[in-house]
C-alpha cells in the first residue's frame, strides 16, 4: 500500500511539474513582442569607413516609453556590435564597451553620438559606403514586465566626416583606438 501511494505521489508530481511547463512551451512558440518599450528611433545613421577600416560607428537617438534597456546590437555587415562610450582621459578620448545594458528611462531621449555613448560596429565584413543604409537590430527588455524584444532599422550611411560639428575636440575614432 506504502509503495502504491508512493507511486501515485510521483505520478502526480510528475503531472504537476509538467502542467507547471506547458505555459512555457505555448509561450516560447508564440513570437515575441516586436518592442516592448514603445522604442522611438530618431535620426539613425552610420559613418563611412575607409578602405582598410575595420570598425565604424553608429549613431541615433532612442526614446522609450517604458523603463527599458538596450540588451543587444546586430548588424549583418559586422561581426561585432556593442555599445561603447567615450571618456577623457589626460586630454586623449577613450572608448571602451558598456559592463552592463544600457538603460532607456521612459520617456527620456538617450544620444549615442560622436564623442559620447555611440555603437561600435567591428570586424566590419564589408566597406561601408554612402548609399546602401545599413540594417541595424536592437535587442531590448522591458524592465517592468520583463518581456524582450527586436527592432531592426535601416541607418543611412554619412561620409567620415558629417559629424565634424558634433563631436569633441579629439573625438575622432581612429584606427588605433578600435583595434
Ligand atoms: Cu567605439
């Protein structure tokens, strides 16, 4: 009788543990939420590189709606994307990659421009020349309910030098500082 309940017992956890999955598994074959975060995408764009450069920048200016944060970057055109920021150091700029996800407040714009927080594109697969814009995907998570999403938009590409009035004295990428 010990043993036959026992069994039972089991029985039932497993039934338990697997009703407890299934939510998961409907979720998991549902797409997700293209933006979670009411993401607005303003004035995104790309600089040109020259030949033999193998990292370029992106820039835009993003505005959630709800308190999120900015998980990821992906592009087609380069092996590497992350999220880097400029700091003055002893009169030379640094760059170097965010530790963590970058927050979007709600409701507050955040500026990735040159001389400041920007997208670092590297292990360029291609040239990057005016013309062709360059898709870029966002990852990004809602920081109330958790839910994760993607946003692809296409950036236009702009010459080396468009940015000269944005940036900071020194603020240039070079070659040197990216590899
Ligand atoms: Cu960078």
């Amino acid at each position: 009788m010990l043993k036959r309940s026992a069994k039972r017992f089991l029985m039932a956890a497993a039934l338990l543990a697997a009703g407890m999955d299934s939510p998961v598994w409907a979720q998991s074959d549902q797409p997700a939420p293209a933006d979670p975060c009411g993401l607005k995408i303003q004035a995104p764009w790309v600089r040109a590189t020259v030949p033999g450069q193998r990292g370029t920048g992106a820039f835009m200016r993003l505005t959630a709606s709800q308190s999120c944060r900015l998980m990821a970057v992906q592009t087609p055109i380069a092996g590497v994307a992350q999220v880097h920021r400029m700091t003055m150091k002893d009169g030379v700029m640094h760059m170097r990659a965010l530790e963590s996800a970058l927050p979007l407040p709600a409701g507050q714009t955040v500026t990735l421009a040159p001389g400041g927080l920007h997208l670092m594109l590297m292990d360029l697969k291609q040239p990057v020349a005016a013309g062709a814009p360059v898709p870029i995907t966002l990852t990004v998570q809602n920081q109330q309910t958790g839910a994760r999403g993607q946003i692809t938009l296409d950036a236009p590409v702009r010459a080396l030098d468009a940015d000269s009035a944005g940036a900071a004295p020194g603020g240039k990428m070079t070659r040197g500082m990216m590899s």
